[in-house]
C-alpha cells in the first residue's frame, strides 16, 4: 500500500512539472513567426512558452523582440529586462543587452541605449567577438543618428567596417550609413551605400536581407525621382517578400509601392497599394506603422 502511495504521490508531483518539451517547442514557434514577420503569432507563442516554464531566458527574448516589432515597447522593456536576470551565458546576457539598447533607442531614452549599447560592446570585446563587437558599434552609431549627430554616428560605422571580419555582415552597416546620408540630404550616397548592401546580401546568398535592401533602394530612388529605377526594385523586393512570407516586409512594399504611385499621380493604384500597407500592418500589430500609413491616406487619398 505504501509502495502504491509513494507512485501516486510521484504521478502527480511529474504531472505538476512544466513540460519543458512543449515550452521548448513553443519558443522555436515565436522565434520562427518573428523571423517571419508575424509578430502577433509570435507574441502568442512567446506567452504560452512562458506560461509553461517563466524561467527560460529564450521565451522572454522573443516576446520582448516581438513586443518590440509590434511597437509595444513598454512591454517590450519588462520582459527584455526578466530576460537579462535569466540569462546564464555572456553571450546571452550580450544579446540582451543590445536588444536593450535598441529598445531603449526606440523609446527615444538615448542615454539609456548607449548604456546598454556600450555594454553589450564590452561583452563583445570580452568574449573576443570581432563580429559582435562591430554589431555593436553599428548600434552605437544608431542612437547618435537618432540624437541627430550623423557626423559621429558615420565615425562608428566606419569602425564597424573596419573591425568586421566577414564581409556579409558589413552589409547591415552599409544600410545604416546609407540611412545617415539621407538625414543628411545626401542621396547620392544613400544609393551608393545601398548598392552595395545589396549587392552582399546578393552575393552571399541573403534572401532575407536583399529582399529588404531592395525595397530601401527602391524608395531611395523614388525619393530622387527615378521612378523605372525605383519600381524596377521594389516590384523585385516584394516579390522576394512574397515568397519568405515576411509579413512586415510585405506592408513596408506596399507602402514605398503606394508612395511611389501617388508621385506618379496613379492615385487609385496608390489607394489601394497603402490599403493593403495599412490592412497588414495592423493586421501584425504594428500600430505605429498602420497609424503613419492611415494618416497618410486620411491626409492625400481618403481611406
């Protein structure tokens, strides 16, 4: 009898424990569905993996990274924070740290990004990750962009070329630095450096990343009034878009497509490219997104 008890007793504290099985499977589906860009999914599958076990550094890394995506950046904030009291490893607590410092970038709170920006840095340079270390002064150059001094945000950039040891990872930067010159009016420059983003990405087999400088080069050059140019690459970016399933990159087609549109002045294909823009980012829950697009077709086309 007592034998029987102790099993039945070890039956229900097993059927008390957290499926770390499912929490594990949960977690890899809100990784796959933010990589995919559907950050509401994401947000689901990050709440059930921490439903099941709140003590995984991972599930709290993706929810925070969608919250972020979704422009829930308070939320974002508490659990990248839960996250940085998790992690186990320097190169998760350096992962954490840089997606602090972005997150604190977008709420506009530049003295807390650099912080984190700097330390997830010093982790980089602890570990001896060369790449990392570069990635991290891409971010650096990020917040003095957003504080307004392009200057020396170009100054770090070009020491993440220099540091950078593969070349596939310098075409995020030459995007960064192509983005600083267009604050700078300099769009000349902005298509020189988008160029060669994309042709990194191309070169080096980034589906993901082409399809996304494409779009970037497309708007580029509808911003100088190349038109053939600008709808010869952003027709070709979405339909690389289109086949990585790539919500959020969808919408940001349509809305560079709707944009360049109403410059032609073909404003019914206009209206209808930034509907589509608008239906889906709301859709993801990008809220900020949907609201920049709406006000746009409320102000020039009427929704």
């Amino acid at each position: 009898m007592r034998n029987i008890c102790r099993v039945v007793m070890i039956s229900l504290f097993l059927g008390c424990l957290p499926n770390i099985a499912d929490a594990q499977q949960a977690i890899e589906d809100c990784f796959n569905y933010r990589n995919s860009g559907d950050y509401q999914k994401a947000i689901g599958f990050g709440k059930t993996a921490i439903r099941i076990s709140s003590k995984i550094w991972d599930s709290h890394y993706c929810l925070a990274d969608a919250y972020m995506h979704v422009g829930e950046l308070k939320l974002a904030l508490r659990e990248m924070k839960v996250a940085e009291g998790l992690a186990k490893s320097r190169n998760n607590l350096m992962v954490t740290y840089s997606g602090l410092g972005v997150i604190y970038s977008y709420m506009g709170d530049y003295d807390n990004s650099l912080l984190y920006d700097n330390r997830y840095l010093a982790l980089a340079k602890e570990v001896a990750d060369r790449d990392e270390e570069a990635k991290a002064l891409n971010n650096i150059a990020g917040s003095y962009k957003k504080k307004g001094d392009i200057d020396k945000a170009l100054t770090y950039y070009e020491e993440s070329l220099r540091i950078a040891t593969k070349e596939k990872n310098k075409a995020d930067t030459y995007n960064n630095i192509a983005i600083a010159y267009s604050v700078k009016g300099d769009y000349e420059k902005k298509i020189f450096y988008l160029q060669k983003a994309v042709e990194i990405a191309e070169r080096y087999g980034d589906y993901y990343k082409t399809a996304h400088f494409m779009l970037n080069l497309g708007n580029a050059y509808r911003e100088i009034g190349a038109f053939d140019k600008a709808e010869e690459y952003l027709n070709e970016g979405l339909k690389k878009i289109l086949k990585l399933g790539d919500s959020s990159g969808e919408a940001h087609a349509y809305k560079y497509i709707g944009w360049l549109f109403y410059e032609k002045d073909d404003i019914q294909k206009a209206r209808d490219c930034l509907t589509k823009a608008y239906h889906i980012f709301s859709a993801i829950g990008a809220k900020e997104s949907a609201r920049n697009v709406k006000d746009f077709l409320d102000k020039n086309l009427k929704l």
